[in-house]
C-alpha cells in the first residue's frame, strides 16, 4: 500500500484542514514550552512545603514511582527534571535546597514560612505523548516557573472597586462582631480621641496607621487565625515600611465633606495612592503574568477556631474569588487581560486527619466555594478541588474503640517528642451552621515530619500530590 | 525730598537693572522654596543622631536660643518651623517623633540607626532679610526636606565604569592585604573549588554569594571597621534580598572567554544587571534629585581600628567624592544633571574628644579628602568641614596631671552607668604615616548620652550644628 494512499483520498479543503491541524500543534507546542504556576493561600497553610514538596516529587518521581497519577510519568514519557536558573533578575529565590535540606535532614522540620514574593524555575525533560508531536521532536522541554505570593495580596481586589468611604464603613463594621471588636478596641479607642477634620500630621497618622496594623497582625495570630485582612500589605510591608502609602486606616466619615489637608482627606489620598500604586502594579507586574493558580486552605485550622474563624475563611476565599471571577466585574479585564485557565483549590495537611475523613476534606471545601464557582463566573476557568499532604506525617491505623471501629491518627503532635495514636474527629461535608458548632467540637492537631521513618528511601512521602500535579502540568505534557 | 528722587536720578540702562535685580530677587524667592538636604556617612557615623538633632534645633532653635551662628536667628528672622506631611508616598518616614524621644526620656539613648532610605519634611517660617524681599512678602517659608540614605550606597558608582573582570580584579586585589585577607578566607576557598567555566546552578550562584556576603558583613563589623565595601546592596538589600540581581560575586577570570551560561558569565550578567537596575536607578530616582549633601565620618573610630581601617575610609570617601566630581568622569552627566552646589564633611561625636582637639578633627579630615578638593574637581560645588557633637555627651575638664595642663574629658562611657575623666589622647592633624601608628596609639572611648544633668532645659547640646546649619540653609532664608 501507498504510505501516500491516505493523503490522496482527501480533497483539497481535507488537506487544508490537516495541514491547519498539524500547524496547531506546531503553534501548540511552541507556544507550551513554558508555564507560571502561582501558588498562595492563607497565611500558615503550609505554602512552603507545599512547593518543596511539588518541587521533590517532580525532581524524583521518576525514581521513587510514587506519582501514578502523573501521566507523562505512568506512561513512561517522564525523562527527567531539574533546577534551572531564574529567569525575573528582581524576585527573590524559592529557596528549595535549603527547604528540602530541613524536611529531610537528621531532625526534620518544616521549612519556615516564606514572607513577599518568590520564584523558581524548573525543566522538566519528556517524550511527546502525540503522534505529530513526537514527529517534530523525540524530546520536549516544559519550562515551569512556580511563583509563590502571599494571599493575603488577593484579598485587597475589591478595595478598587471601593471608595475609601466605603471600604472604611466596610471594616469598622466587620470590627462590631467580635472577636475583632475585642482585636480592634486600642486602635478604636485612639480613633475617638482625634478629630479627622483637623489638620493632619505625621505623628497622628501614623499613630492611628500602627494600631490599626497592629490589629490586622493580632487578628490572624495562631490564636485568633482571622483570613479576610486588609490592606495585605500592611502585614508584608518590605521596603515601604513606615512609608506614607501605608500610614493610614478607616475612619468614620463626618457629615460634613472633610476640609482640604486633613487626617481625613490625608488618609483617603493615601488609601487611592494604595489602590493605584500597590495593587494595581501586583496584579499589572505579576498576576497577569500567571497562566495557572493554586490556592491553598488549611481547614482543620479554621474549624479550630470556631465559627466566627471560619466564615471569615469563607469570606477571604470569596474575596480571592473576585480575582478570578473577571466575568463579574469586568475589574480585571478593564485593568490587563487576566489568562489563568486552571485554578486549584487545596485542603493542606489531610494526613492530620484519617484517611476515611479526606473526601469529606474536599467536599466541604467544595461547599465553601461552591456559590461563586455555581454562578458560573469563572469564564473558561477550568476549577479543581483536592485534599492533598504535601508531606505526610502520620499513618491511619483502625481500631475497636468501645464496640465501634474507629480510624486513628499515629503521629508525633508538633512540638512533642513521642508518637501517639489519636483520634482527631471528623470533617463535616458541609459548612456546619451556627448551631451545629459545640465547645470544642473540633481540636485538630498539627504533626512533625516523620521521614527517617517512613521507608520510602529518602524521598518525601505525600498524599495525591500526583493528581495535583497532572491537573496543573498534565496537558502541557501531552 | 522726594522719594522718587534716586529713581529720578537713574538713567534708562540703570532703571532696568534694577528692574532685572528684582525681579531675579523675585525669582530666587520663588524658586527657594523648597530645598532636599540629603545626609548620608559610612555605618555607625552618627547619622540618625545628627539629623534628629538637627530638626530638634530647627524645631526649637528661637526658644533655646543655642543657634549664635545660624543668622536667620541672630538676625531675629526666624518665626518658627514645624515637621510636615511626608511628599513622597513610597519613601520610608524618618521618625523624628521616636528618635528625640529615645534621646530625652528618663533614661536617654541614642536612638537605633536606620536602615535604608528615609524621609522627613519640615516648614521653616521666617521674614525675608533683603529689602525688596521683604517688600514682596512679609513672611516666607522655606519646605526643608530632609532624605537619609546609606553612605554604602555612593560606593557604588565607581561600579558604572569598571567591567565585571576589573572590578572583580580591583576587589581580590583588595583581598590580598589584612584585614580583608583573613576575613575572605571562607569565601576564596569555595571559589577555588568551583569552576568557574561549568555550567552555573542557583544552587553554586547563591552558595558563592552568600559568602561573599559573609564577608562584606564581617567587614563593617565594630571590630574591622572597613568601610570600603561593594556592591553597597549586599549589605542593605530590602526587597532584594536572594534575588538574582544580589546573587553575584567577584570572580577570577580565565584566560579563555567564558561559555555561554558558565557561571562566571552568569555572575557578569548579574553584575550588569546591577549597575543598570540598582546603581544607575539611585542616581537617578534620588541623588539627581538632592540640592545639598552631608557625608558624616566618625573619624575617631576609624583611628582606633588602625591603619589598614584608616586608608580604608580614606578610600571610601574618595569614592564618595566621585558623584561629586562630574568634571572629572563626565559619567554623572551622562546620566543626568545633579544639581548639589553644597556638600558638607562633618567628623561627628567632637564632644569624644576635649574642645582643643576639635581644630585638628577638622584639619585631619580636610586632609583626607583634600587631593579631589584641590584638584577642584567639584564645578560649582562649595565644600566645608566641620567637628560637630550632635548631642553632646561630655565635658572639658583641663587638670594639672605631671606637671602639665592636660584636658580631660568627663562622662559616661557607652554601657557604663558611672562617670568617668578621661584623657583620650591627641587627634593628629595630618593623616598619620606608617610608622607613625603605635599599638594602642589611639583609643577613643563612645559615650552615652547625659540630657537630664546637660542642664540646658530640655533642649538638645550640641557643638556646631548651627554653623552646619547655616552653611547648609542660610542663604536661602536670606
């Protein structure tokens, strides 16, 4: 048989259109050569080693086999990966040798947290998956850059849809419920004693601007665990520490317009000069730059906390919601042209619960965002939710517990020394309402890492870091 | 007599230039408006101490009374001045309010120095000295904004006419000679065992230039005291930290040309990179923008640390000098137009030594940077030398010891709680020779602040701020 009889059958418009075909995946696999993947999530919800691990499991899972998920690697096209230079000469190193140094060393510890922005990139060698692809070339090259950002930077989008009138009636009314009431009364209280129609000068500005971020920080200490604070970077100032842009706060508003040069007129020019110069560059200088977005969740933490703890995580993921919901207020795509096609939401930690309790990780998480993903706002934004253990600390162990059989977590709690068996309770698969949260009903644990025990010869055991993986990466692969 | 009469008395030519010489006095007034004094001097040289007590003595020079030299005030011109809003959003606030506080409270203490950049502006009221100033306006305010930025950083422009293989030349050079030798020791012994040829990693990259670092760190230390250090942004990075562009160190070249992404050719790029973006960015988002310039040098320290820290200031300040010296490189003027007509030396802490050693502090520093002064290389720029205390800690006390006069010094030594009379020795007026330095010829002692017993009524001592002020402000009250 003629290798050219299949060309021949075709008509002419046929083989317009397969050479239109054969030009896509050209284009296709020109154009996929490199990818930025963000990373964020509320603060404390394990970004850091979320990445490391990320990064282990790509710069390993060849060797360790522990990815089945990953399809480049299941179908043995995975050539290998490795650390390349970075590409952005001003954005600070993802320090990763140094990370994955103090989770797999003698004494394994979590790597601290990150603060501001970092990047690495990666290389990952392999064999198109496609019949045409693998015509052009044996080998590809995927280029990741991973970006990690703190959250804390998405959740002041709706500021620019607000006036500082708004915003400030917005949060003074967010501190009438506690416990920010209890949070906020220093700042409160220094607010009354000072008449914003006077003159402003530096001295009271930034007296009011100190309180007011100290109460941001003690909002989201381990004790309180608060997510939906804003202005971001007031909690991450780096250079612009104690700088004018961000010396102010909410005030209440007068009745009357507040005259030219006061506290009040001050503190609203700087709170546009915020919007036009701080979050608008984030989201000009570095979101729109982002093709596919990870937000991560610690839930155990926020059930902890309470309800009042937890509908604030509603609220915050709602917020960073907006950034991605360009369908709604056309803010974003006034601003730049947002290309996020993917977006991954992920329940951290899910080995500190047992294994029977994971899809109830991801269906409550599901229902926490479930209003603006239902709504169908995310435009051709393909959306995920996993429950994932970046590095898994403990086993699930079942055992008879008073005729009932019951799965236990065996881990060493942080901080302690010795393992213990614990029965840590259960996720609720829906948002429990207000009546439903008991004294204590949740005390969820966090553990330390565990590898000299593991076995898994050195490498960095998770829990479904692979479907994570072949989400964000899996398609680019192909 | 006719006030016309002079008038009538001018011809037509004369007429007009006494119409040209108003309406330059016109002109002067209105463009002497606002004034940006930029202070700056090599680590622990006092600055944060002498820009608070030169807005202290601003603030309340016409009450105390402290300012015979400062004309505006023996002229009985000045009405007053106070601190103002901030102009510039994203420049850090220099916080007068904490510093004074630190430095008069219960237990006085010089205040912490700063890191970085910072701001702050004041408004001086005064009444024009001239007749036909006074004729325009009764009243005028002078906006004085004061910017306090790292000496480290006008190290750095030397960078922006060497290649990376001189500089990298220029400093192992440096390294060759004690103190630097031993100090370096860790950082050279990584480099010889990498290659500088092979392929660079971020891993190698960072691990090269955190030793480097390492020892620009241990240079400044109080111990070596060296202030010739570059690149300025290692040492002060902000923001910049672990990126890239910091992420670079001298390197020894081969004699063949380097490959295409070796990690000697890496390291060039980063060091291009930095001038271009960190070096050239300084000049001209802040010093083009600088009407005057102190550089303040706490000469005593550097005696104490011996030769090798001595000619190491000498170098620095000649380095300093370069951005002053635009006639001599022409690459400033390439760059931009600077616009400083004023610069000010000052050898800070005089009151560290008795009074009769002060004409001699001044003298030794003239003589440090008399070659580049005399080679009048500064166009247009005037230049002084001052022996300024900016708070004064001490007393002169002349005793009979041995049969001669000798004046003693009288305070409380740093850390101590008990006050002491010293003799601290003589300050030499020429820059010492080699054979002049005898082990422990020098030992300068730092001494804490004393305001409660100063007896001054809560005013700050100083010695000389108000001939440094008039230098630096009197003609433009005038």
């Amino acid at each position: 048989m003629s290798p050219f009889k299949n060309v021949a059958n075709l008509s002419v418009s046929g083989l317009l259109s397969e050479s239109k075909k054969a030009v896509d995946n050209i284009t296709h696999l020109a154009m996929d050569r490199r990818i930025r993947l963000a990373v964020t999530g509320l603060s404390q919800s394990g970004k850091t080693a979320f990445i490391t691990s990320l990064i282990h499991q790509l710069l390993h899972g060849l060797s360790a086999g522990n990815l089945p998920f990953f399809s480049v690697v299941a179908e043995n096209r995975f050539l290998g990966s490795k650390t390349m230079l970075q590409p952005n000469m001003e954005i600070p190193a993802f320090q990763y040798d140094k990370f994955i140094s103090s989770l797999t060393g003698e004494k394994p510890e979590f790597p601290r947290a990150t603060d501001g922005l970092s990047e690495i990139r990666l290389a990952i060698r392999f064999q198109p998956g496609s019949f045409i692809s693998r015509q052009l070339s044996k080998t590809a090259t995927l280029y990741l850059d991973i970006v990690d950002y703190p959250g804390e930077w998405l959740l002041d989008l709706p500021l620019l849809n607000m006036t500082f009138k708004e915003w400030s009636e917005q949060l003074l009314n967010f501190c009438s419920e506690e416990p920010r009431t209890a949070l906020a009364a220093e700042w409160l209280k220094y607010l009354q004693n000072i008449d914003s129609s006077r003159v402003a000068d530096e001295e009271t500005m930034r007296q009011a601007s100190q309180l007011f971020t100290k109460f941001l920080h003690d909002c989201r200490t381990k004790k309180t665990g608060l997510s939906y604070l804003q202005p971001g970077r007031f909690l991450i100032p780096g250079d612009l520490k104690d700088a004018p842009i961000l010396t102010f706060c909410p005030l209440a508003s007068s009745s009357n317009s507040p005259p030219k040069g006061s506290v009040y007129e001050v503190m609203e020019q700087r709170f546009e000069s915020y919007k036009e110069r701080v979050v608008k560059k984030f989201y000009r200088d570095h979101f729109s730059k982002f093709d596919r977005q990870i937000v991560l969740v610690d839930l155990q933490k926020a059930l902890n906390h309470g309800p009042g703890s937890f509908g604030d995580m509603q609220s915050a993921l709602q917020g960073i919601l907006n950034s991605f919901t360009y369908g709604n207020s056309n803010l974003l795509t006034r601003l730049f042209q947002p290309k996020i096609d993917k977006l991954l939401f992920v329940a951290t930690k899910a080995d500190h619960v047992a294994a029977n309790q994971h899809p109830n990780l991801e269906r409550l998480l599901n229902r926490m965002v479930v209003r603006p993903v239902n709504d169908a706002v995310f435009q051709g934004v393909e959306v995920k939710t996993l429950a994932i253990s970046s590095v898994v600390c403990t086993q699930t162990v079942v055992r008879e517990h008073h005729g009932r059989r019951l799965s236990f977590v065996k881990g060493v709690p942080k901080g302690q020394s010795e393992e213990v068996l614990l029965f840590p309770g259960e996720i609720p698969e829906t948002v429990p309402s207000l009546t439903d949260w008991e004294e204590n009903r949740f005390n969820f644990l966090d553990f330390q890492p565990q590898l000299a025990t593991s076995g898994s010869g050195g490498s960095v055991p998770h829990l479904r870091m692979d479907q994570a993986i072949e989400f964000l990466l899996g398609d680019k692969l192909s």
